[in-house]
C-alpha cells in the first residue's frame, strides 16, 4: 500500500507548513513546496532517497523522522535550528508522528513551521533590551514611561478605574487590566509602575500575541545552551526586568501550557530556563492585560476596570 494517496498529494501540495514524508526504510516519499523553500533544496534530490543520503550531517539519534520510525511515538512542536543548503540559517518549529496502518508502521510524516525571521526579530530584541539594561540607561528609559498625570479624561468609569490604579501603585501585587484595544492599557501598566517604588527599576512590556508559543517561552523564561539546536545560554524577560515590571498585553493569546508554567513563576517567585537544571529566584511585579475578563484572580490579585 502507498504511504500517500494521490487525493492527499494534491492537498498536501497547497499546505503552507513544509511536509516531509518518509517510508518504514527512511525512504522520501513526499517532499512539497514548502519544505523546498524552507530548507533550500529541491525536492528531485530528495524523493526516492535515503534521509542521511540527502543529509549528511544528520545521524540516527537526531533525526526526527528516523527517531520516529525507530520508537514509532510523536515528537510534537520541536525546535530546530540549522543550516539549509543554501548557507541559511533556519528555525522551525517541527512537529513528527508515525504512520500505521492495520496497525502496522508504514512511514512517517514530519511538518515545518518556518520561523526565522520571527526568531531573528525576538531574538534581537531580547539582546537590545540585555543592553539597555546592562548599561545602568534605566533613567533614559524612565523618562519616556507614562505618569497618572499624563492620564486625562472626565468620565465616571475613567476616573474610576484611575482610582483603582493609583491604589494598585502603593502595592506590590500582581495587576490585570481589561479593556478594548487603543483604550490605554499599557498607557495605565506604565503609571503604574512610574507611581510604584519599582520605579527606578526596568519596565520590560511584551506582546504575548505577537509572538508564537513555542518561541514565548524562551522569551520569558531564557535559554540553557544546547537545550534546543541553536539555544544558547540567553536571559529572559524575567530575569531582565527582575526588579522592575513585566507586563504582559493579551495574555489570553497563551497556551494553556504556558500559563501555568507563568502561573508557577508567580507564586514562587522562581523560573527555569528552557533546558536549564536549576532554578532562579526573580523578583518581578507582573501586570496582565486582556480584553475581555476570563480569568478568576486571586484574593491576593490586584483589579482594575
């Protein structure tokens, strides 16, 4: 029996991941466009050939698709970084399962995501901030962060809910802050924390939807070398802003997953890096900020409307 149909290739051929299919024996089956793009090769040098044939620097025990034939178990969202044939650094996010059937293993199936240049872009503005923050510039950043006088309006609900962040800044508390897009969330994250005595402290902000999670957590949390292909030994945001704040916009936007390992940072005040063996105490005020209230605080948990 045929590992793919041909009602599948004809699918498979508009997919905008990168697919790579092998038989039982390793053999290439099915390579599309995609994965051409992404690791820079085409797909006549692939098809009907051995994996360490195509790519010789891979072994056994690193392949994805090998390791999944020979354990016949999933391997689900893995990092991978790695030089393509053409000279290009490359980051995926791969995801790798065994294909049976009758229950009997016939080949494996392996799909790329393609997050170069969302990594390249993350990775550069953890180093800026690493920087800034090494060089002692917190007073140059102080001055363009936001103030409760820079806050104006007249309306009952603003004033209200000004009331509700001045008190929130005399506190040490985490803070989560709801309200519809451009209605100033981080514009109140900011005096918040210019009115609370983290003020001389950094005020690091993240966009957890601007980000994909499988690259989220190693912006928050940092990396151990070697922990993933291409990791290196690099700070997260918590470990940057420790002292100051974190706020974190559209916090609603993270995995079920990764909030509970935020979850854990903030009642412990510890974090672990990806791949590290120890953990490391941070001492860092979060504020959240959603659109709309699905959470249920804690009694210790700061509120504002």
């Amino acid at each position: 029996m045929k590992v793919i149909s041909e009602q599948m290739v004809k699918i498979l051929k508009y997919v905008g991941e990168g697919i790579h299919i092998v038989n039982k024996d390793g053999i290439t089956v099915y390579y599309n466009d995609a994965m051409e793009a992404i690791e820079g090769i085409k797909k006549e040098k692939v098809i009907d050939r051995h994996i360490l044939e195509v790519y010789p620097n891979w072994k056994k025990e690193n392949s994805t698709l090998l390791m999944v034939l020979k354990n016949q178990k999933e391997i689900l969202k893995k990092k991978q970084s790695y030089i393509n044939l053409k000279g290009e650094k490359i980051n995926t996010i791969n995801t790798t399962v065994p294909l049976f059937h009758n229950d009997e293993l016939i080949g494996a199936v392996e799909i790329s995501s393609n997050y170069t240049e969302v990594s390249n872009m993350s990775n550069q503005i953890i180093d800026l901030q690493q920087k800034l923050i090494k060089n002692n510039d917190v007073k140059i950043i102080k001055s363009r962060y936001y103030t409760f006088d820079d806050l104006i309006g007249k309306n009952k609900e603003f004033l209200k809910a000004l009331k509700h962040a001045k008190k929130s800044a005399g506190m040490d508390s985490s803070v989560l802050i709801f309200g519809e897009t451009g209605t100033g969330k981080e514009l109140f994250a900011q005096s918040i924390h210019s009115a609370s005595e983290r003020k001389e402290m950094p005020f690091i902000a993240q966009n957890c939807a601007a980000i994909p999670d499988s690259l989220l957590e190693g912006i928050l949390f940092g990396s151990v070398k070697g922990s993933f292909t291409g990791a290196e030994n690099r700070p997260g945001l918590f470990e940057q802003a420790s002292g100051g704040t974190l706020f974190l916009d559209e916090i609603n936007s993270m995995s079920g997953e990764l909030q509970a390992k935020l979850l854990r940072a903030l009642q412990e005040n510890y974090i672990r890096r990806i791949g590290g063996q120890k953990d490391i105490k941070v001492d860092v005020r979060i504020i959240a900020a959603l659109k709309t209230v699905s959470l249920v605080l804690s009694e210790t948990e700061s509120f504002i409307s």
